[in-house]
C-alpha cells in the first residue's frame, strides 16, 4: 500500500490517482459491505415515551437506593428516548438536578433546574424546581460546591512558541526529526505541563454518560433530537455540526470495528468544514505531504494549521498491503460516501479516488497516534481492558518513552494532559510510558509491549537494572505516609487534599532510582489521577452487559 499511496495512473498532467481498490473485486468487496452491515446492524431505536418513562422509573428507583450515578444514567436513557417537546423532557432533567444536588454538583443542578424549566415543565410542580434553586444557591454562598479541576489547565504560563505547553518545557528536535522535552527548571510533582485540545475524539462506550464530541462527562447533557445513541453538552457541543453527518449512521454494531470506521468518517467530516472545496483540500494535502519534516512553530489554534500537523505525524508500520486492512479501507470509504455531505463534497472521480488516498493516509496516522483510554475491572471473574473513548493529540511526539516515567500522558475529556508523577530536575528529559497497566510488569513482557508499539528496545535506567539501594528503599517504606501512598485511593470528596499527600511524598522520594516502593506510591497516583480525571465509567449496567461477552 505503501508503494500505491498518491501514486498517479500516468504521467499525464491530469492523470488521476490510481485506484487503491483496483486490484481487489470491488463486487466482492461492496458485497461483503452490505452483508456486514445487514447480518450484525440492529434496528434503530426511536423516540418512544413508553421507553422513556420506563427508564425514568428505573433511575427513581436507583435514586431511592441512593446510586446517585446510575440513576443520572437512567435519565439520560430517559432524555435521548423522550418524544421532543414533551413533558417526559422536562420530567428528566428535574429528576437528574435532584442527583446533582446529592453529588453536590451545584452549578450542574442549576444548569439542570433551567433546563427543565425550558422543557415542558408541568406547571404545578415548577414550585419545586424553585426549592431546589434557592438551596443550591445557599449552598455555593457557602463554599460547598464540588469541583473537578484536576489537568484542566497549566500549572505554568503557556510558552509563546508551542501553545498549551508549559514555558517551564524546552522543545527541540534532532537531525533525524525527533523531538526532545527537557525541564527549563526544576519541576515538582503534580505538576500540569501540557494541555492541548484533541485533533479529533471518539466514544465508544458510555454513550450516555459522556459528550459525543468533547468527552466531558459530570456535566448537562442532552440528546440528539433525532437519533437515541448519543448525548452532547448543552453548553458547547448541542447542534454539533459533526453529529449532522454521523447522526443515524451504523455499521457492523460490533464495537471496535464501528470505532475505527466511525473514528476516519469523523476526521473527514471535520476536514470537509474546514475546506470549503474539495480542490482547496487536495492542494492543501499535496503541498502538506511534499513539505520537508517541519517545527511544529505554528498556532494550534487555527484548524486548517492543526490539520497540517495532523498530516505531519508519524505514520503506523503495520501492514496496510493486507487483505484485511484493504478491506477495512473499503469499508471506510463506503460508510464516508453513505454520508450526503459527503457524497456531494466528492463528487467527480477525481475527488473520490483523492479521497480513497487520503483516507489510507489518514489511518495510518491515527493507527499510530490514537490515544485509546482502557478502563482495567472484573468481569466473570476474569480481569479485561475495555475501550471507552479515543483521542488524538498533536503534542504527544514531543515525549520520549520510559519504564521508569516522571509524566503521566492522559486525556481530560477533550483535552490531552501531561502531568509531572515525579520530580525532574532541570536539564532532564521528560518521559512517559506506554501503558500504565505494564507499569508493574516485568522486564521481558514491557520489552516485548515497547517493540511492539515503538519499534525499538527500551534503554532506561529500570531496564538497565540501575535501582534504588537497600537504604533508600528502607527511607521510603519508613515514611509514616507510605502505607497511605502506596494503596489505591478512589475518594473524590477529599481529592484535593490526596493530591497533596501524593505530591509531598513523590517531591520527597521520588528522584531515587526506580524501586518496588516508588512503583507502588506512582502506580497508586496514576490510579488516583485517572480516577478523578475520569470518575464511574462502567456502572454496574455495562459491567453486566459485559458478562455476557
């Protein structure tokens, strides 16, 4: 595939694109589209109130045992089922501000409160609603308001050069096009030093839960006002214009494979709002792709310069000449043209066989890059890694990789974070892992994930056995903290004080060489920050759906 990518017909001045699909049987291949999506595609589920209301009962009941998060659930169920402008809509969003103000989830419930104000509202009952107002706002005057700030924003100023990086970090790039993240200073734990918006997002679980486009959960969704699989923030993300193109689309309903398929017609639905034609968008990405590598200098905040350093990632090794994968590109590129805006965007063949290209192009860069959140549990008493949403940032090749790291690499809804989760001095690189599940592993399994992925042998000091000596360890294990440390930790009502007893011990301890008691003080801090960066993904609903896989 490599050999066939932007490789033209001819030599002709107009020659078109060769057509990736040529050497395959383009009946077989449309055939066997439209068998996987008639054997595995379930019916759509539409509006229903009987559907509806059945949800909402089932999330008063859970709000009645006190499983204040599974009856948000319930009414988001609730929500993305009831009829448009009727009473069910308004009946679900007072239920749900009832959970906030349990969760003391103030503004939420506010936000809630209006909402429900806004959507048919029985009458009789807004006298309730208005109790409810007058107690949150008692309750914000004094103080009692929960936040969850944890990655949100830079613990530093931003640097002028490369946005949403802490000027604290110095960027540089070898001959060889690698980059280089070094400390300007010392820096402490718990620090915030990169945080950048998502070139793209995909959620493939907890649909009723999170943001289809931002991820951000703990907040005010709403629903769709067509489709019933998906919910959006009413503040940035409602009438999305993303969702336009997606909304009723559907494949194979098996969850991986919809998610890399969906995951390349969104990156294209966003790029054809960005080019208003799709010649622009060819010249763009021709001139994009002959360009030497380049610093990545320019503003992220325009979409077209995100585009550009999108298309200059790093691209996957895998085999793209396979049978499988060219099947897969096929499928992509049908489920893309299935799409009206789309179809009309690429519309002569010169279009659909650039698009063809462009969208191998892309796949092999998200291969590379996605940044797939797993969430680790039991399930019929064996341990699984789930999926639950994916994003892509731009920022994240600026990192080398380690077993011994001293950055967490994370997504916060929408955004990309990288947190300190051990002191570096100044001069020193800094350094991720691949995985926070093969943290613990030993030697040989973490080599063989990091040749795997990265291509390469892991040089670091843990790998070179380089260890803290038997008086250091002894210090850390003596410390009165360490016990406290070293276990997972899930609260979320006194996070702010954990975070500091996590960051006072690590700022203490945590520049002796690796150790089995600095491992275990780090791995309960990444537990600590993923959870209270992520919170209840899997409420005991999908956990018992996931019984039966």
């Amino acid at each position: 595939m490599s050999t066939m990518l932007w490789r033209k017909e001819s030599n002709r001045n107009n020659a078109l694109l060769v057509d990736l699909f040529a050497s395959q049987e383009k009946l077989h291949l449309g055939m066997l589209f439209t068998m996987t999506k008639m054997d595995n595609e379930k019916p759509p589920v539409g509006k229903c109130a009987n559907a509806s209301q059945t949800q909402r009962n089932e999330g008063n009941d859970c709000f009645k045992n006190g499983e204040f998060n599974k009856a948000i659930e319930k009414y988001n169920k609730s929500l993305c089922l009831a009829p448009p402008s009727s009473q069910l809509v308004g009946m679900a969003y007072a239920n749900r501000s009832v959970c906030f103000l349990k969760l003391k989830m103030y503004n939420e419930c506010l936000v809630d409160i209006k909402l429900a104000k806004q959507n048919n509202y029985p009458d009789h009952l807004v006298f309730k609603l208005d109790e409810r107002e007058a107690d949150c706002l008692k309750c914000i005057g004094n103080g009692e308001d929960k936040i969850y700030d944890i990655g949100l924003s830079l613990s530093y100023d931003s640097d002028e050069t490369y946005l949403g990086v802490a000027n604290v970090l110095n960027v540089t790039r070898d001959r060889n096009g690698n980059f280089t993240v070094t400390a300007k200073e010392d820096i402490g734990v718990g620090k915030t030093v990169v945080v950048e918006k998502a070139f793209t997002t995909y959620l493939l679980m907890g649909r009723n839960l999170r943001c289809s486009i931002c991820l951000k959960r703990n907040t005010n969704l709403v629903p769709c006002n067509k489709c019933t699989s998906v919910m959006f923030c009413h503040d940035k993300c409602d009438n999305n214009i993303l969702h336009d193109g997606e909304c009723g689309l559907t494949f194979s309903g098996i969850a991986d494979l919809d998610a890399g398929m969906f995951k390349e017609v969104r990156i294209i639905l966003m790029i054809i709002n960005i080019f208003p034609t799709a010649y622009e968008l060819m010249d763009f990405v021709q001139q994009t792709i002959q360009q030497q590598p380049m610093e990545p200098t320019l503003s992220l905040d325009d979409e077209k310069l995100r585009y550009l350093n999108f298309l200059k990632l790093p691209i996957s090794q895998a085999d793209f000449d396979s049978e499988e994968y060219m099947t897969s590109l096929f499928f992509m590129y049908r489920l893309a043209m299935e799409i009206p805006k789309v179809k009309t965007y690429f519309h002569t063949e010169k279009h659909r066989r650039f698009l063809m290209h462009l969208l191998c192009l892309h796949s092999q860069i998200t291969e590379k890059n996605s940044n797939w959140s797993k969430r680790t549990f039991a399930c019929n008493g064996e341990i699984k890694n789930i999926c639950t949403h994916g994003i892509i940032g731009l920022r994240h090749r600026f990192f080398g990789t380690s077993c011994a790291p001293n950055v967490m690499h994370t997504d916060h809804n929408d955004l990309s974070v990288f947190i300190t989760i051990r002191p570096i001095k100044k001069d020193e690189p800094l350094l991720t892992f691949i995985a926070d599940y093969l943290l613990l592993e030993s030697r040989a399994i973490r080599q063989k994930a990091i040749r795997e992925t990265l291509k390469t042998d892991c040089k670091c000091s843990r790998c070179q056995g380089i260890c803290a000596t038997s008086a250091q360890q002894r210090e850390i294990t003596s410390d009165p903290d360490y016990c406290y440390v070293s276990s997972r930790q899930e609260g979320t009502d006194n996070a702010h004080a954990m975070n500091e007893k996590f960051v006072s011990f690590l700022n203490k301890h945590g520049h002796v060489p690796w150790c089995d008691a600095i491992e275990k003080v780090v791995d309960a801090y990444l537990y600590f920050l993923r959870y209270n960066m992520y919170g209840e993904v899997f409420t005991p609903d999908i956990v018992a759906a996931l019984n039966e896989i």
